[in-house]
C-alpha cells in the first residue's frame, strides 16, 4: 500500500512510515500540494492520502478538488489529520466528505484502519488483500512498539503547545 502524506512534520512522516513497514507499506512525504498532483498524475498506485489543513501555507484540502476531476483517483480515501479543530472545521471537512478528520497526537494504526476500511468498502476485501503484504510478525512487539510511538507523539506534541 502507498500512502500519501501532506505535512511537513517529520515526527509524524516517521510513526506512520515505521508503522507502515509492518504491512509492507509506504509512505511518501511530499512538501507541496503540487508535488501531491504530479504524484497523482504520474502514480495512480496510491492508496491513501493523509494531510495537515495547510502545507507551506496552501490549503491542502484543495487536493480534493483536483481528485475529483480525476476518474482514476477520485476514490483515494482523504484524511484530515491536524492539531484540534473547531466545530465549523469539522462540518466543512464533511461538507467536504474526506474519509476521516484525525486530531494530534493521533494513534497511528487509526489511520491505516480509516484507509482500509474506506478501501474495503469501495473496493472490496480482495483489493485489500492485493495491496497488503501478509507478513508474520510477533504481535507482541508490534503492540510494544506501537504503545512506544504514541508515547513519544504525546511527549512531542505536549511540547509543541
């Protein structure tokens, strides 16, 4: 799976890249929303799009706009993932229909949950299953490293406020 991440934040590229490898998964940063549309214009293998409200001061929901334009990319699940938002920013992302809104800190496996279950639903069990690379890993250590990384994403975050 491929996913595409709109935010410049390293600390959130690195937990969802490190949580991505346990399914054989990538995730690709990029630093603009026309860096996002020469991707979605040269690679429809992208699974999902993850992105902050703004990314060097555009509006990123603005790749919404441009997927829906495109036939082949126009169900790529879009999830909002920022710091707390208002009521009225809730509503408009909805008005909106990304697939989710995620406030940080965040749990990341929400995020893979959020781009699966909206894949599944589109495009069926078998899609996923393709997408998927089915590894045997300890789940013990998967849990424990996860536990990990939402500690240090809350550490970071509470400094940041």
């Amino acid at each position: 799976m491929k996913i595409l991440l709109l935010d410049d934040d390293v600390q959130t590229y690195k937990v969802l890249q490190d949580v991505a490898q346990f399914s054989g998964s990538e995730v690709i940063q990029v630093k603009s929303v026309q860096e996002a549309k020469e991707i979605l214009s040269s690679d429809s293998d992208i699974d999902g799009i993850v992105a902050e409200l703004r990314l060097n001061g555009q509006p990123t929901w603005e790749i919404l706009s441009y997927m829906r334009k495109n036939e082949e990319i126009k169900e790529i699940p879009f999830i909002i993932l920022s710091s707390p938002l208002s009521q009225d920013e809730k509503e408009f992302f909805k008005h909106l229909n990304v697939t989710a809104v995620l406030e940080k800190p965040f749990n990341p496996l929400d995020v893979f949950t959020e781009i699966l279950e909206y894949l599944k639903e589109v495009k069926g069990e078998d899609y996923i299953k393709e997408r998927l690379e089915e590894d045997k890993i300890d789940r013990s250590l998967l849990k424990t490293i996860i536990q990990r990384i939402i500690y240090v994403l809350k550490n970071i975050f509470k400094k940041n406020r």
